[in-house]
C-alpha cells in the first residue's frame, strides 16, 4: 500500500461536541433546520451555505456538486443555476433531488430529501439583479456542463460580453434562474464517540412530519 493510501486508511476522528435528543427537537425540521444553521453561522463556520446536490438521470444514475443554498423558508430551499447544465436537465427529466450539509467543526450534517420545482420568474429575477455584475456577465458567458476549447475561449467571450453590456443593466438569461426543492424528508446527524452517533429523522406522512431516532 502506498504511503497516501495508507494515510487515507489509518485517518481516526472520535466526535465529542454534541449530541441529540429527538425528544427535545421541535416538531417541525425546518425550525430545527433553522437553529443549527444560526449555530453555524455564529460559529463562523467556512462555506456555511455549501450543500451538495445530488440528482439523477431517469435512469437512476446519479451525479452530485456542490452548490449554494441561497435562499430557505420553511421546507422550501432555493439555489440557482445554468437551466441547460447536466443537474438542470437531469432535473427536468426527474424532478427528484437530495441536498447535504457538511460542517465538520461543528461535526453535524443535515440530509435532505424532496420534489424540486422551477422558482417563479420574479424570484429568479430579483436574486439575479443582487449578483455583482461579473457574475451576471459570467451567467451569459458559460454554456454550463458543454465542452469549450480552451480557457481563452471563455476569457474572450467574458470580454465580448462586459463590452456588450457596458454602462446597461445585464437582462438575466432565459437559460438561468432558480430551483426550489420542497422537502419531504430531514435527517439530522450529529457526530459521537465509537461512530455511535445520533441521527433523527423527519418523514413528511399525510401532511404530518413523523420523527424518529435512527441506529447510526
């Protein structure tokens, strides 16, 4: 085995910051949701809006990225992002999707599951007109998950484009905007010794969010 793999191999981490108790949860997840994200943001903790994205083909072969969660109220969460690119077209064939939150120094994740449906043209609007102007250039200028032929390509287009739009506002693209997955399932991990950690799980059933503790 080689050195790095047996590093890779030999890696131990024993969890001790926190623990779960479902019965002290609140019954709603997005309540829950919204105290440990406050917690991850007073912790300063990096990249606290990342998330990864997991969709898949109507085949069920599925890809995953990370994006930005940009929005979220109640169990309704917003990222944005090129529609023509592989995760918009697998989302448009199947409109199923999970999104997970990794934050090790606080040793938590959260996993969620749910339906996923196109933003309202007036909320991708409003987001798209927030962005500096680089990035709504940047929105025009990438044909996102095509092949180009060099760097340069892109750099030239970026040019191209920032001279087309001078000293105008920049229109947001038809092909970019928002999607808002509505969640149906949470599962909220918090890390502990031996690899016994606590996991609790929210399960939208008739309209009603079940909770319960899972063996880890």
């Amino acid at each position: 085995m080689d050195p790095l793999s047996a590093h890779i191999k030999n890696l131990r981490e024993d969890f001790m910051k926190g623990s779960l108790n479902e019965a002290e949860m609140p019954q709603s997840p997005a309540a829950f949701f919204s105290i440990w994200m406050q917690q991850a943001v007073a912790a300063q903790t990096p990249e606290v809006q990342a998330m990864t994205l997991c969709t898949a083909s109507p085949d069920g072969k599925p890809t995953s990225r990370v994006v930005y969660l940009r929005e979220f109220e109640e169990n309704r969460f917003t990222f944005y992002t090129n529609y023509l690119s592989r995760k918009g077209k697998q989302l448009q064939e199947n409109p199923f999707a999970a999104i997970s939150f990794f934050w090790p120094d606080l040793e938590r994740q959260i996993h969620i599951e749910g339906t996923v449906e196109v933003a309202p043209t007036e909320q991708s609007n409003l987001y798209f007109n927030s962005r500096p102007v680089s990035s709504q250039i940047g929105a025009w200028a990438s044909n996102q998950s095509q092949p180009i032929p060099s760097r340069e390509f892109l750099e030239q287009k970026v040019t191209q484009l920032s001279t087309q739009f001078k000293d105008k506002p920049v229109p947001r693209p038809d092909h970019w905007g928002g999607y808002t997955l509505i969640a149906n399932r949470f599962e909220f991990w918090q890390g502990r010794k031996s690899r016994l950690h606590d996991r609790v799980e929210y399960r939208l059933e008739n309209d009603l969010w079940v909770k319960s503790r899972l063996s880890p």
